[in-house]
C-alpha cells in the first residue's frame, strides 16, 4: 500500500506527467506563463482545487448517482474554483488580474476532471487526495518550468528580479521578445515535452502499441 501512494503522488510528476505525455492543460502552459509569478499561483489554485475535488469525490463516490456523476462532479470542482477565485481577489488582487478568465477555466481543464472520473471514483480517499496532489504538482512542474525559461530569456529577469543585466539596463543581454509572445511559449512547452519524452520512451512507445492493437 505504501509501495502503490508513493507511485500515486510521484508518478505524475515525470513518469505520467500530464502536460507532458497526456497533453493536458496545454492551454494555460502557454497563457500564463510569461513570467513566473502568475504561473505560481495558477499552480497553486490547479494543485488545491485538484486535490480537493478527488478527495471530496471519493469520498461522496458510494452516494453518486451514475446518471448525474459528471454534473456532480463539474459542481464540486466549480465550487472550490469559486472559493479559489475570491481569495486571490481578496488576497492577491493584481495577479487574479494577470490570470485573467484562467483560474475559473480550470473548471474545463482536462486534468481535474479527468482524475475525479478516473481515478477518484474507484478509489479510496487517501489515495484520490494523493492523485489529485500528484497531478497537481505534475501540472506545477511543467509550469515553473516553462514560465522561468521565458521569463528569463525573455525579460532577463526571475520574478522580477534582474538575473541577467538586459541592454536596456546597461548589461549585454538582448532580451529575447518571442518568449514573451504565444509562439515564444509553444517552443519551450514543445522542447520541453520532447525531452520528457526521450527520457520516457519506453513507456510511449508501449502505450502507443497499447493504443494500436486496441484499435485493430
């Protein structure tokens, strides 16, 4: 048991990473992530929501009808992006404007919704917190990653503060402004999953024949 929520909680991070072999939360990878600031609270409105709403899940799961669970279930998750969203206006007001329409989209995002249906509703309470926990920061990851490349190559800066000396500041560095922009974003979150899966393609290449032979 030991054994199977240690998989649960650090299996997301690389070897099921999400955003990396499941494509997922593509969307705000890109949107929020020209500086790191705006990223790190969208990983932590993600992460809590996330973990939340799978130990919440199944821990209702025996009292779900099947006729209504996906409706049971966006409610769950809509409510606590609701509280989410309120507390940075309250909080944090400046950066719930940088996030923009992005915190209440983690309504639609793929991955919360994807392991209250999979995995929360056939699993124990401890096991769907560690999922949801797990994914989450899996979700982080890729974020913190993507965001403090374009930050830095595109502002010479990490949250805010001047790593690299830009031209403009007297130092020799000439901000690269592309990593500010959408196709800026594309590239890393692109790059970046390659690497992921270069260093897992043992497991793609068998999910892949998995996908194949079912299809046949």
């Amino acid at each position: 048991m030991r054994t199977e929520a240690k998989d649960v909680l650090f299996g997301p991070l690389l070897l099921r990473n999400p955003v990396a072999l499941q494509a997922l939360g593509i969307c705000s990878a890109l949107a929020v992530t020209t500086s790191l600031q705006p990223a790190l609270y969208m990983c932590l409105a993600l992460t809590s929501v996330a973990t939340i709403s799978s130990a919440s899940i199944s821990l209702l799961r025996h009292y779900i009808p099947n006729s209504i669970r996906i409706i049971i279930q966006i409610t769950i998750i809509s409510s606590l992006v609701i509280i989410v969203d309120q507390i940075f206006k309250a909080y944090a007001y400046e950066i719930s404007q940088k996030l923009s329409v992005f915190v209440g989209l983690i309504i639609t995002n793929c991955i919360v919704l994807a392991r209250t249906e999979g995995f929360a509703m056939r699993n124990t309470v401890g096991l769907s917190l560690l999922d949801g926990l797990g994914n989450g920061l899996g979700y982080s990851a890729m974020l913190i990653m993507v965001a403090t490349l374009r930050e830095l190559l595109g502002s010479g800066t990490i949250l805010g503060h001047v790593v690299i000396a830009t031209v403009g500041n007297g130092g020799w560095y000439y901000p690269n402004g592309i990593m500010l922009m959408a196709p800026g974003g594309f590239f890393i979150v692109g790059l970046l999953i390659w690497l992921i899966r270069i260093y897992q393609s043992r497991t793609v290449e068998k999910t892949d024949l998995v996908v194949l032979q079912e299809n046949n």
